[in-house]
C-alpha cells in the first residue's frame, strides 16, 4: 500500500522533444531526421512513503522512448539519442534515435504530421524492512507537429 502511495506522488519528467531538423522545419522524404528526448532527464527519479513502522521507497527507471513517427511507423530507442550537431553529422542519419520518411502525408508537400514520443519507465519499490518488488509501469507523453515535404530536381543537358 506504501508503494501504491509514493508511486502516486511521483512526478516524472515530461519528455522533452528535440529534432533534427528542427520541428518548424520539414522533414525531407528520403532524407533522415534525428530525434531526442533530453539527456538530463534521463535519470531514475525516486519518492519515498513513511509510516511509524517503516518506509517505502519507489523508483522509476527511464527505459524507452516509443516514438509515433505520425506516417504509420514506430521507432523504439532505449537511449535518450543523439543531440544533432555538425560534430556527429552522419549522412546515414541519427546513430541511435532517428527515422526516415519515405513518402508525402495524406495533405501532400508541407502537411504536417504528429511526432510523438511516450517515455516509458520501469517502476520497483524497496521498504526498509528488506522487502521490494515491481510496480506497473509509468509512462510520460509529449508530441509535436512537423511538416514532411520532397525535393524534387530537374536534370538537364549541358552545351
């Protein structure tokens, strides 16, 4: 019961979204984006529940981030990813946390889709009397509207 208590009292961080590009920007189809939920929240977070005869102790552990990549795909990544920046650019795209679109939303060029990302935690509890278990799972949820668009090119002969 002291576990339920501290669980309910627990507030965990709400995931903060960072893209690459950026989420103002669009996305290009074929091209790779990069996304990341900030690194400085990925840290167990604890509370604690007392009565006279002891204490309870809960812990929630960061252990993923299910991304909605808002065109029918999921990327699933067990790290908090990788921030974007021109010292880790890689042309393949994100090395641990990132998602290509491969075609147009149903609004066409510029439409924006949802990018969601639920941050899922696994919860243990410990008392002072030497006794601990699993809890159910708590979850944490931010999205943000993109748009996808394409590059389209035109190749022409020389003189």
């Amino acid at each position: 019961m002291l576990a339920e208590q501290a669980r309910a009292v627990m507030r965990l961080p709400a995931p903060k979204i960072g893209t690459a590009p950026p989420p103002d920007s669009p996305r290009f189809v074929n091209m790779p984006s990069w996304m990341w939920v900030d690194a400085a929240d990925w840290e167990p977070v604890t509370a604690t529940a007392s009565v006279s005869a002891g204490s309870v102790t809960v812990v929630a552990t960061p252990e993923r981030v299910v991304w909605d990549t808002g065109d029918g795909h999921e990327v699933v990544c067990e790290v908090p990813g990788t921030v974007f920046s021109r010292d880790v650019y890689r042309e393949e795209g994100s090395p641990d946390c990132g998602h290509t679109y491969t075609s147009l939303p149903p609004g066409g060029a510029g439409a924006r889709v949802e990018l969601a990302a639920v941050w899922e935690w696994e919860v243990a509890w410990s008392s002072t009397d030497g006794r601990g278990g699993e809890l159910e799972d708590l979850t944490t949820a931010a999205s943000v509207l993109v748009p996808v668009s394409e590059i389209h090119s035109v190749v022409t002969g020389h003189r």
